[in-house]
C-alpha cells in the first residue's frame, strides 16, 4: 500500500504556476532552488498541504505543455460557488479551456493555469446539497 505525498507539475516558470496555485488553494508557498535538480539553475515551488494530504511540487523542464493533461485536480470550493470561483481563478491567470455547465445548475468548468495545465472547477458541497 502506499500514500501520495505529493502531486508534482512541471512548468517552465515554477514561481508564476506556484503563485498560481498558492491563489487557488490558499496553501504556504515556498520558492528556491530544486536541491534534486540535475541543473543547478532549476527551481522549484512547493506547496504543504495544512492538513496533511498530498502536497503540491512544481518542477522546472525547459519544454512547454504540448498536449492534453492525463491527470488533472477537481477543484472543490469552499468559500464561493463554482461559478463565483471560475471568475475568481481567472482574474487570478486561469483560463477557461471547456465549458461544461447545464442550464440546471450541474456540471463543471474546464480551465488552465498560467502554463496551460488543466483542472476542473466543481459545484461546491453547499451547491451539490440544493
């Protein structure tokens, strides 16, 4: 059996995805050099997860995103609905890549971080409960 510690993203500018994510999840960011790297220039930002579940690693790799995500997070709010939190996350860099909302209310949003990285954007709990 095993745990996942961390889930890692590679990007070409680790600070701006680490900022990034940092506004979506609220999470400490911490910005330096990647001590594993095989080039000392590579950096790395790294966000711990306050309640102790997988943590969030952003590595640098000199190439863009080219395809598809075949992993990507589900975003939960908390704080807003998923339709406050779609404008939210796109002031905050994001783009939105698919719109999947129904005219009921369900559904979802597809959207990008500043590298192009994917992620869903759900109804919250509170939305799901109506």
């Amino acid at each position: 059996m095993n745990v996942i510690r961390t889930i890692t993203v590679d990007c070409t500018d680790t600070a701006l995805v680490g900022r990034f994510w940092e506004t979506v999840l609220g999470w400490p960011l911490e910005v330096g050099q990647d001590p594993d790297a095989l080039d000392a220039e590579d950096q790395m930002a790294f966000l711990r997860n306050p309640s102790g579940g997988p943590n969030m690693l952003f590595q640098t790799v000199p190439e863009a995103k080219q395809v598809k995500n075949r992993v990507h997070l589900d975003l939960g709010p908390t704080e807003r609905t998923r339709d406050e939190e779609v404008e939210h996350l796109a002031r905050a860099g994001a783009t939105v890549v698919g719109d999947h909302r129904n005219p009921d209310g369900t559904g979802w949003v597809v959207m990008a971080d500043p590298e192009g990285n994917e992620f869903c954007v759900e109804r919250s709990d509170a939305e799901r409960a109506s």
